[in-house]
C-alpha cells in the first residue's frame, strides 16, 4: 500500500486530494497521550516510510489545515516525521516550539 501511496501521488489531482484529506484528518485529530496520539505518531511516520513528502511539501499541510490545528497535534505529528520534514513542518508553524529529541511514545 505504501509502494502505491507513492506512485498514486504523482497524479497532481491525487496529491491535492490527499493533501486535503490529511488536512482535515489533522484539524480533527485529538492526541490524549495515548491511542489517539499513537495513531498521530504512526501517521507521520508511515506517511514519511510510504515517501510523501518527496510529493507533498510539509508546508503545504498546515496551509491547508490553516491556523485551527492544535499545537499539540503538530507536535505529535512531527515526532513520527523524518527529522528535515519535521523540522520544515515545524518551521511552518510558527506558534510550535519544537522539543527535540522528539519523545519516543512507544516507550511512555
């Protein structure tokens, strides 16, 4: 799946789309320190595995999220980044201060 994820956003239509669906998942996403953000965490990493962001500028996401995201959220989010797309993602944000080393969730 994550080989097709690749492949399917070189279709600019698809990207868009996926651009705007990770958008909306984010702006609706409540991490709890628990499920909810072990599943933001794998997100950013599984998207990061399946090479998204060699598609998709990290800046993009929060454009289209706009200023509603919750700050915790990024931060999550970015944890399961690849370092230079979670530093440009973070860099997006302005309002974020990054914690870095990011915490490793799997082990809290």
């Amino acid at each position: 799946m994550l080989i097709q994820l690749d492949e399917l956003l070189t279709d600019p239509a698809y990207a868009a789309d996926f651009l705007s669906s990770l958008a909306e998942y984010l702006l609706s996403a409540a991490p709890d320190g628990g499920v909810d953000s072990d599943r933001l965490y794998m997100t950013g990493f599984k998207l990061g595995n399946a090479n998204v962001w060699h598609h998709i500028d990290p800046s993009a996401v929060l454009n289209a999220a706009g200023d509603d995201i919750a700050s915790e959220t990024v931060l999550v989010f970015a944890e399961g980044l690849p370092d230079a797309v979670a530093r440009a993602f973070l860099a997006a944000q302005p309002r974020v201060s990054p914690r870095w080393p990011p915490v490793d969730h799997r082990l809290i």
